[in-house]
C-alpha cells in the first residue's frame, strides 16, 4: 500500500512539473502580448511629437483615427501601422516562442496571444486601462493569422472610408465581413480551425461593441467624417 502511494505521489509530482513548466510559458506568452498591446502607441506620439496629451483633443480616443485627425496623416499613418504590428507580432511572434511538443495545441497559443494583445490595446495598463478601440492591432492579428481575408477586408475598410468618409463604417463592415471570409476560405480549402473561426467573429463582434457610440452618432447624423484631403 505504502509503495502505491509513494508510486502515485511520484507519479504526479512528475507531472506537475511538467506542466507547471508549460503553464508557466503560458502565462509569459498572456504578459507579454498583454504588455505588447498595452503600448499606448498614440499617447507617446501625441507627448513625444507635439507636446500633448491626445485624450484631451478632438475625440479624446488614443487610436490612430483621432491621431490622424489631431497630429496630422503622416504620424497618424504611422501610429495605424505601429498598432498593426502589434498584433502581428503577438500572433506571428510571441506565440512561435513556446516550444512545440504537442503538450500545448497551436490553436491555443494563437489564441491566448491574440486575445492578449487586444485587450492589452483596448485597456491599456499604461493609460487607466482607456486605450483604443482595438481595430488596428485586431487586423494585425487576423493579418498574422489570415493574410487573404485580412487584405480583403482591409481593402473593403478603405473604399468604404473613401466613399462614406466614415471610419466607423469601414471598420463595422470589416468586423463583419472578415469573419465571413475567413470561414469560407477554410471551409473550401478544408482547413477550417474550430477554435480560431471562434476567435475571429468573437473579436468581430467585440469590435463592433466597441464602436457602439459610433452608431449611435451615425444614427442620429453626429459621426464625424474622416478628411481623405488631408493626405493632398
């Protein structure tokens, strides 16, 4: 009796170990990608640049919309594609990082770093946890994670802008249609991820959230309009 019992006590110790090693690379992947997204990317652009705080103009978001409005196309551009990278390398990057010996499914790692990233942006620990509307560094994820969906609903998100002169309306119509093609895509290739399909129109849905006094102001014809001259 004695022997199975120090047998078993043995046995899950081993274990334990094992997979307090993994849990532990986990939680590193959740920091890191948390921290990577929380770079108030607009925040330090605004003080750095122009000596200000970007949540006290215009409309007080830090995202590169109001930045592009505030700070003009060229940092505005810049602080977009900073925040694409984010999500980028969280996905492409920081969860490769773990060792793969199928103790850890790939599906899950992607998922962590995304989730992460995104949340990291939307509420920043470097700013109260106010940060953006998360549109940015959710496309870099969905890039790192479908590059064809992601480019083709980048492409639907600029004629819509350019045509409606409303961000918002891109970034709905994206949140919407990207889900979309993302599972047609894998269903025709037969390579569909259950748990990423998941993730994509969960991050849809939480971006469409996210724009919901955008809306509102649409509705009511207060939305103000994105200034395509402004890049004459």
């Amino acid at each position: 009796m004695d022997v199975c019992r120090a047998g078993l006590f043995f046995t899950f110790a081993f274990l334990a170990v094992i997979y307090y090693h993994y849990f532990m690379y986990l939680v590193s992947l959740i920091i890191a990608s948390y921290l990577t997204g929380s770079l108030p990317t607009s925040i330090i652009a605004g003080r750095l640049l122009r000596g200000i705080d970007i949540r006290e103009h215009g409309s007080r978001n830090p995202g590169a919309t109001n930045t592009f409005r505030v700070l003009g196309w060229k940092i505005g551009v810049s602080v977009g594609l900073i925040d694409i990278f984010k999500g980028f390398f969280a996905v492409w990057f920081l969860a490769r990082w773990i060792p793969d010996d199928g103790l850890i499914a790939p599906d899950v790692r992607l998922i962590l770093a995304g989730v992460s990233v995104i949340l990291g942006h939307v509420f920043t620990v470097f700013a109260r946890f106010k940060g953006g509307k998360g549109v940015g560094t959710a496309f870099g994820v969905f890039l790192g994670l479908a590059p064809v969906p992601s480019v083709a609903a980048f492409a639907l998100w600029i004629l819509l802008v350019w045509r409606t002169g409303y961000v918002s309306v891109g970034s709905v119509a994206a949140a919407v249609v990207l889900p979309a093609l993302f599972i047609v895509l894998g269903l025709y290739s037969e390579n569909l991820s259950v748990p990423i399909t998941v993730l994509v129109a969960a991050v849809g849905l939480f971006v469409i959230y996210r724009h919901r006094s955008n809306l509102s102001r649409l509705m009511r014809g207060e939305e103000n309009r994105f200034n395509t001259r402004r890049f004459s």
